[in-house]
C-alpha cells in the first residue's frame, strides 16, 4: 500500500492539462474501481503505471513516484523499446476511439 497519495495535487494536475480522472484511468490501464482505489490510497501504483503516469501528465517519475506516496523512488528502468512503442499504441487507439464515440454523441444531440 501506498504511504500516501496525493490526490489534490492529481486532481489539480489532471485540469492544468485539460485531463479528467478517467483520462488517467485509461493511460494506466485500471478500472474504475481500480481508479477509486488509488485515489483512496488502497491500492498501490507500479513502477510501469509510475512511467505512464508521468508521460501523461508531464512529469518526472521520481515526482509522480513522490505523488504516489512510493517510499523507494523508481529508478529509470531500461525499457524494451518494441513493447513500449506497442503498449503506447494500444493506449492511443482507446483514447482516440474513445474521443471518437464523444464526437458522435455530441453530434447526435
């Protein structure tokens, strides 16, 4: 468990940038229960959801592994360039399919 989650500075973060909890939900890869969760610091954040989290919202990820309330700092981890290209796509193409949906219902109004 994490030793503390700084959700005011998330929250805060996620409108600077536009962005919506949800928008962080789907980077990361969780539910929303998932989501809940974190945010009620009752589940833990990955290093691989530390690395994501901060290409999403553009910080470092000794800063997002402060945030979290990780008590060892993540170290730069080499990253397997071909896996990280494909996982980033996967991300992409929700976000982009999800934008997609909301541009529809917005038009069908």
């Amino acid at each position: 468990m994490a030793l503390f989650f700084d959700a005011g500075w998330f929250s805060k973060r996620l409108a600077a940038l536009n962005l919506q909890k949800q928008d962080m939900a789907r980077a990361a890869g969780w539910t929303p229960e998932e989501l809940a969760l974190v945010f009620k610091d009752q589940k833990e954040v990955s290093a691989r959801e530390v690395e994501v989290l901060s290409a999403l919202l553009h910080a470092s990820p000794g800063e997002i592994a402060n945030r979290c309330g990780i008590s060892t700092p993540v170290a730069a981890q080499p990253l397997n360039a071909a896996a990280q290209i494909d996982h980033l796509q996967k991300r992409v193409a929700a976000l982009e399919a999800h934008v997609a949906s909301l541009e529809a219902a917005l038009r069908s109004r």
